[in-house]
C-alpha cells in the first residue's frame, strides 16, 4: 500500500544560488503543523524542508507521508515502511508492507502495520515494539483503550471483537459491533439477535443500555447518541438510556459525515428528510430545517446553504447575522470569512457582512490553505498567477507566480513560470 502526499504539485528544479543541496529539489509539498513539507530531488527521492526552505531530512526515501505528531512513515527502496522523527532519526525501522491509516499513525501510541509475509494486520508502540500481533483481516484505531479487530470467515462471514495494548482479546468475536469505542467508553451492538433493540456495551463488554423500543442509529458524541423509533424517525439517548431528545427528527435521504452527532454543543437534524437545520443539547431547534448544507460554528458563525445553492451565515443564537447571498463560503478565520459572488470571484468579508477584500480574484489559497496566513493570503488574478494580499485586499506581492505555499515566520515558498522553486519575504523579495 502506498501513501503518498506530493499531490497537486509540479515539477522544477529548486534555484536558491547559496544552496547547491536546495538547487537539486524538484518538487515541494504543502507544510505540515508540524512545519515541514515533503521534497523530491532530482533522483526521485524524498526528503523534508523547513519553513526556511532549508532541507533539514535528506532526500533518500522512495515514499514518505506527512509528519503528525512529530514522526513521518518513510518507504525505503525495497518498498518496506517504518517511521522517522523530525530529525529524520529512524524510530521504527522499515520492515513493514504498510504503517498507519489513511488519517494518520499513532493513535494512543498505537500503530497499525501490515506484515509483508501473512499479510495481516497488528499494532506496534512508538519504539517499534509489537503489541499487538499481527492475526487479524481488519483492524481499527485505538479508541478508550481497545482496538476493534476483525476475522473473516467463509461460512460465518465477518466477526469482530475487541484487542487491548497486549493483545489479549477483551471482548469476544461476535457479529454486530462495528464501531469504535466513543469517548464516554460505549459502543452499540447491532447484530441480527438484537434486531428491534437498543443495545450498548462498555469496555468491560458489559451491557450499559438496553430497551426494546428503541434501536441505535450512531455511537455517541458529547454525552448523546441518536437513536430511531418504530417510526424510523430520530432522537437522543443520554449514556443512562435516557432519552434526552424526542424521536421527531427524520433520517436523510442523503447524508454526510457528521449528521446527527453532536459538535461543540449542536447537531445537525432534518423535519423532512431533505432541508437539514441545527438543534442544540435540549432538543431546540437553533436554526430551522430549511437548508441543503449547515456548517457547525467557527467564531461563533456558521454558514449555511440554501435550497438555491446561496450562502449566508448564522450565529449561534439562529440570528441571519449575514443574508443568503454569496456563491460560495467558508469559515470564518482572524474575523474574515472568504466568499464568492455572481462573477465566481473571491474576496473576504467581515463578520458584519461587510465587503473587506473585493471579489476579484480567481481564487484564494486551495483546499490546503484558504486564509490568512502570517497576515498575508495568497489570491490568484485572471491571468492564471499567483502572488500576496494583506487583510485590507492590498496586493503586496504581485501575480507573476505559478505556485505559492503559505507565509510562516516571514517566509513563503513559491515557484516561478520556469518551475523554478524559491523562498521570499514579505516584500517579494528572493532570499
């Protein structure tokens, strides 16, 4: 399995005149939190640069991932995978047909890795140790302490149960858990035995919740789990079985991650099946069930999308603090949220609805940054090139590149038309 992450960037050859090592990089990737990004040289191999664009882990690995939590998986040429530090320090050595997820690594200092001979799946700990050993067709991260692992069968089909930190299998195989473990440490059962009933599990394997008439829909998120009656239509039980939100809500036809689960206070709900709206812990509808798409809150605004396609924003009172209007938008970021109009150009508006950057750039950042960034965002003009606003929509550094990344500290790492990678300041300046 590979995982690669120098998506959406092209090739050149990296012109820095005092660094003979950076003139040798031909591609850069998109800067982690943890403030490297992925380079390839001229071999085809692949390293990290810092903010300064200076290569401080060399180019000598044939794949790598994005550094989380300070380590990065590493490929190395016979196509094995391990993990190394920000240091490039070889903490887990490649010996491995895959670590990690698509998400990420080490989730509660545990990693999934694939032996290269039998093809299964087992955990290792941050040093390389296996903790858990590697038996099982199918595996999830760990979640309060235990892992769900699975076993295909080819007259049982597929059975899961769950594995601690040594391996010993703490819940049973059996059919019907399939989720994780939430973080008030329950897990519903749904399995062809208890069709019709409301079943959840804690770590010990022990029943929590139990009634017959209900049936569970997700696990919980903030202390609630939604749940659907005889009726098919959604509610809320509290980790007590309680319901603590009436079954009134109707299933979506077409849903996407995170509707129904609790978010800093609110879920996202729908009267119809189709318009969603936003209830609170109570059960209170904050904004009415008349839009496409609801964002939850960022600076206390979210933004919403009409049946039309338009969007606006709310604030967490249901208050339409910004009329449905734009063509697009995103969260609010520093105050300002990026919008489009009618042109399909983007700009910036405050969070009294106010116009602060025009809508007159083709567009602003990409998927991996959309705002500002060291008090400066990068917009692209009609001509196709890239360069610099500041948070008045004053451009300070001008469209002549063909690809930028983010400003950190002062810097920003940008290719010229030749595809030639450089590092500038603030003013544009080459360093």
């Amino acid at each position: 399995m590979l995982f690669f992450v120098l998506l959406l960037i092209s090739a050149g050859v990296w012109a820095q005149p005092k660094s003979q090592n950076l003139r040798q990089i031909t591609k850069v990737g998109y800067f982690s939190e943890d403030g490297l990004a992925a380079v390839m040289d001229n071999k085809g191999k692949l390293g990290f640069i810092n903010y300064t664009g200076k290569v401080v882990i060399p180019c000598q690995w044939k794949d790598v991932g994005l550094f989380i939590g300070g380590v990065s998986r590493v490929q190395n040429e016979k196509g094995k995978w391990g993990y190394i530090d920000k240091t490039g320090k070889v903490i887990v050595p490649c010996q491995w047909r895959s670590v990690g997820d698509y998400n990420g690594y080490f989730y509660e200092g545990a990693s999934q890795v694939i032996d290269d001979e039998n093809g299964k799946i087992g955990f290792i700990d941050m040093t390389g140790k296996v903790i858990v050993p590697c038996e099982w067709d199918e595996v999830h991260n760990f979640s309060q302490g235990l892992a769900l692992v699975a076993r295909y069968y080819i007259h049982h089909g597929v059975q899961h149960g769950y594995v601690d930190k040594h391996g010993r299998l703490i819940i049973p195989l059996q059919s019907g858990v399939v989720h994780d473990f939430s973080k008030e440490g329950l897990v519903p059962v749904c399995d062809s035995i208890n069709i019709g009933k409301l079943l959840f599990i804690d770590t010990s394997g022990k029943i929590a919740i139990a009634r017959d008439d209900l049936e569970p829909y997700d696990n919980f998120s903030e202390g609630l789990a939604p749940v659907f009656d005889t009726n098919n239509k959604i509610g809320y039980v509290d980790i007590t079985g309680k319901l603590a939100v009436p079954c009134r809500w109707s299933l979506l036809e077409e849903s996407f991650g995170g509707d129904y689960d609790f978010y800093e206070g609110y879920a996202r709900v729908s009267e119809d099946g189709v318009k969603k709206g936003l209830i609170d812990k109570t059960g209170m509808l904050v904004i009415p069930c008349q839009y496409k798409y609801i964002s939850y809150f960022n600076e206390e605004m979210a933004y919403l999308e009409d049946m039309s396609g338009k969007y606006g924003f709310a604030d967490k009172s249901g208050k339409m603090v910004i009329p449905i209007q734009w063509n697009s938008a995103d969260y609010f970021h520093d105050g300002l949220a990026k919008v489009s109009d009618e042109s399909g150009k983007y700009g910036f508006i405050d969070k009294t609805g106010k116009l602060v950057v025009p809508c007159q750039w083709t567009k602003i950042g990409d998927d991996n940054f959309s705002s500002f960034s060291d008090g400066l965002a990068a917009v692209m003009a009609a001509n196709e090139k890239w360069g610099y606003i500041d948070k008045e929509g004053i451009l300070k550094i001008p469209c002549e590149w063909k690809k930028v990344r983010e400003f950190h500290n002062g810097l920003a790492i940008v290719q010229d038309m030749d595809g030639v990678w450089w590092v500038i300041d603030k003013t544009g300046k080459k360093r």
